[in-house]
C-alpha cells in the first residue's frame, strides 16, 4: 500500500460522523441542530442520554487509535503512522460525508495520541480533566490538552518529526476552538452538562 492510499483510507476512517450515527441509532435529534451545533460526545451529551454520548465518544476516539495501529501494522514508519492519525482527525474535522463541516477533533486527537504513545495520551487525558473538573468547561480543557501535547511528545518521544505532526493536530483543534475562545472570554460558553439550548455557532 502506497502512503497516499493509507493517507486516504485514514482519511475516510476519521470521516465516519459517529455523533450523527449514533443519534439515529437512539432516535435522538441531530446535535449540528442544538447546543453548540457540533458534531460530537460533549454536545450529544446536551441531549441528555449518556449512553449516546458515551458511544459517539469511543467511536470517535476508536478512529484515531486505529487509523494509527493499522498503518504500523502494515510497516509503515512511525511517522509515516503518525500522519494516518493526522489524517483521520483532518477527516473527523473536515468529514467528506457532512461537507467538510465536522467536529472540534478532541476525542479523535487523543485516539491518535494513544496509537502514537500511551504516555502523551495520558498526560494530556489528565490535563482535559483536572481542567474539565475545576471549570466545568470542556473546551477550555480540550484547549489546555491540546497545548500539552507537543510538550508531552517532546518529553516522552524525544525530537522527533512525529512531534510535529502533535503539534499541526494540536494547532488545529485550537483554530477550530477559536468561537469556544470568544465566548470563554466573553463568560457566554456553555459547561459540561448543560441542558440543550439554541444553536450557539
């Protein structure tokens, strides 16, 4: 299998919209019409069945893992491997099935990050968390989880290029928190938990 090949099936993997499948398999309404509009486990959470979020949360997160363990089982390099998990987040955030318009990425970004080093994965799991828990927030602890993971691929995989591949994942998922910033800073953003309401962005 030529890398392109790999890059694109990686790709499609991370496109699955499991928030949107996962909805209809529970007769719930589709999250881009509540909440914040986006596509994923903590804005099906606002629905309020948690074993809808639960599972849109791990096929998410299952996408990423995936995307990385298949490309290392079929000999390609570390970095090589790297840049399927790359790719698989580019698809949850850039889903081809929802026309380009997906999710924040953060649980299929930690997939990636537990395929590439079970290490990274949990130090940052344990920043979204003690974040999440004190401010109830989860985009400011997907933003704080997302800044610590090229720090965490420096201290645990060394200088290395699959570092930045963390680094361009991690850019991304804070671009893509930019409206999240805005309201965090303005004291509008919704917290973990909250009922739904109107379509904020």
């Amino acid at each position: 299998m030529s890398l392109i090949a790999l890059l694109l099936g990686a790709y499609l993997l991370g496109s699955i919209p499991f928030a949107i499948v996962t909805s209809k398999l529970f007769g719930l309404e589709d999250p881009r019409r509540y909440g914040s509009g986006n596509p994923g486990a903590t804005n099906v959470l606002r629905s309020g069945n948690k074993g809808a979020a639960a599972l849109t949360l791990i096929g998410d997160c299952l996408k990423g893992w995936l995307a990385v363990w298949a490309a290392s089982r079929l000999g390609f390099s570390p970095l090589e491997a790297s840049l399927a998990g790359l790719a698989a987040f580019l698809g949850h955030v850039f889903t081809v099935f929802l026309r380009f318009n997906g999710g924040k990425g953060v649980a299929t970004a930690l997939g990636v990050l537990a395929s590439v080093d079970g290490q990274v994965a949990i130090l940052c799991a344990l920043v979204w968390l003690a974040v999440a828990f004190t401010s109830r927030y989860s985009s400011a602890a997907a933003l704080s989880a997302a800044a610590a993971a090229p720090v965490a691929g420096l201290i645990f995989l060394g200088p290395q290029p699959s570092v930045l591949v963390l680094a361009a994942m991690a850019g991304v998922l804070i671009w893509r928190h930019a409206a999240n910033i805005r309201r965090l800073l303005a004291g509008t953003e919704g917290r973990i938990g909250g009922s739904k309401k109107p379509k904020a962005d």
